[in-house]
C-alpha cells in the first residue's frame, strides 16, 4: 500500500465519523428544539422547580463572578427535622436513665442550632419563591421573544461548534498525512539499504543514502520523520502568534524536535502549497 491509499484510507475512516457524529448531532439538536417551546411554559406553571441538590442546607457557588444561590428545597427541611426528632428522641431516653446534665444540655444545644438552622431555611425558601415569582411576571410577557433569544445563542454557538469540528477534521487529515510521510520515509529508507546505498559519516563523500535514524539523503535534500504532535504544536502556535500576540502562552510553545532540517523543510512549505 502506498502513502496515497494509506491517506485516502485515513481520510474514509475520518469521514465515516463525521457522517456518524453529524447525524448524532442532528437528532440530539431535534430532541432540544422540541423541548425549548415547554421549557418557559413548565416554569410559568411550577414554581417549586428546583435545581438538582447535593443535600446540603447551603450550596451556594461562583458563576462568573456571581453567587448563584442554592435553592432551598422541603426535602432538605424535612431531612434537618428529622434530625431534630432523632435528637428528641434520645433526651426521652436519657432522661429515663442517668444521663449527666452536661449531655442533655449539649444535646439541648444541637437542638437549638438544629432548630435555627430550620427557621432560617424556611426563610430563605419563603424569600427564594417570592422572588422567583415576581421575575417570572417579569418574564411572562416576553416568552416569546425570550425564547427567540435562547434559538439566537443556540445558533451562534452551534456556529462556532462547527467551525472548531472542522478544525479538528483538519487536524485529523493533518496527523494520518505527516503519519502517511513517516511512513514513505520509512520505505525510502529501506530500499536505499536494499540498494546497498547506506550513507556514512562522510556525506559529502557520498552525497545520498539511507542513514541513522531513518534519515535519508536524496536529491540534495535531507528527508527524515518528523514528528506529527510537533508540528501540530507548531501550527497552534503560529495560529497564537499572529492572533493573539507573542506573549499568548501557546504563542511561547516550541518543540526541539522541530530544528531538523526535514522538519523545516515541510513547514517552510505550509505557506507555500495550494490548499
């Protein structure tokens, strides 16, 4: 198989599964389309929709730079109520045994921290509902338009969703292409060796051959693999460079293995050759 039906067997496979992952993408995006048009209308008729908790009282967390507040659920309550009765619980048997004073009285004291900490989630939950409430009033006579926001975003991001997809195809013929050159060289190599050409110390004695490393002198030229993460880390950093300046921290990435000459060789003709 030569490097021409290596790369064309490569690119198949690639597209394979991009036809694959396309139509994935199409029936995931179908099933979200059809639940945009409830989503609004779900949360108009039930306030108490509440976010998945990890059964903590308090969760708040950071989203881009604001708090976004974890909503207090009944489950939760109930969970702390429990514990207070559990707590009751154990005062009744202690005090029909002989417990110390000082145990009922740090048993007293859960309570009270128990008994707080149930008055201030009822709160919170009261002050959460009332709030929502008011902004769904807020939202309702814009669900339309709301909703056109949410397709607008939609759009854009799938956009961008698509040009990074096909970056990464691109990538993907790049690394079996520079695999396919590794390859070519490789045989290259060999045949030089069957042909009783190896090249010794002395190039300029000899001026092509087979030598270390699968390097390979022909032609005036110095052939040799060249390693496709590298020149993929190459690239990345070019793309940084000329887009975000050279203080960009992939701007600043190189690799040793790019200072061969084969290496400069193939990307001194990237800006060189036709797509």
């Amino acid at each position: 198989m030569n490097v021409d039906d290596i790369v064309r067997e490569r690119i198949e496979a690639a597209r394979r599964k991009i036809q694959n992952d396309r139509q994935q993408r199409d029936e995931l995006n179908a099933a979200r389309k059809a639940g945009l048009a409830r989503r609004h209308v779900q949360k108009l008729h039930n306030l108490n929709l509440h976010t998945r908790t990890t059964g903590r009282s308090d969760n708040d967390v950071k989203e881009f730079g604001m708090t976004v507040s974890h909503n207090i659920t009944d489950t939760e309550i109930a969970g702390v109520e429990e514990q207070i009765a559990k707590l009751r619980a154990d005062v009744e048997r202690l005090e029909s045994g002989n417990a110390s004073p000082d145990t009922l009285r740090d048993i007293d004291r859960q309570q009270a921290r128990l008994h707080a900490r149930v008055s201030e989630m009822r709160k919170r939950k009261a002050a959460q509902e009332a709030a929502r409430a008011a902004r769904l009033t807020t939202e309702e006579p814009h669900v339309v338009e709301l909703e056109e926001l949410i397709l607008r975003l939609d759009r854009s991001r799938r956009k961008a969703a698509q040009a990074a997809r096909s970056v990464q195809n691109a990538m993907e013929r790049l690394l079996a292409a520079l695999d396919a050159h590794v390859t070519e060289v490789e045989v290259v190599h060999g045949r030089l060796l069957e042909l009783g050409l190896p090249l010794a110390d002395d190039v300029a004695l000899y001026g092509l051959g087979a030598a270390e490393k699968g390097a390979v002198q022909l032609g005036g030229e110095w052939w040799g693999p060249v390693s496709p993460d590298a020149v993929l880390t190459e690239l990345v950093g070019r793309l940084a460079r000329k887009r975000f300046g050279l203080g960009h921290r992939l701007a600043l990435r190189t690799d040793g293995r790019l200072g061969t000459e084969p290496a400069r060789a193939l990307l001194g003709l990237v800006d060189q050759v036709d797509e």
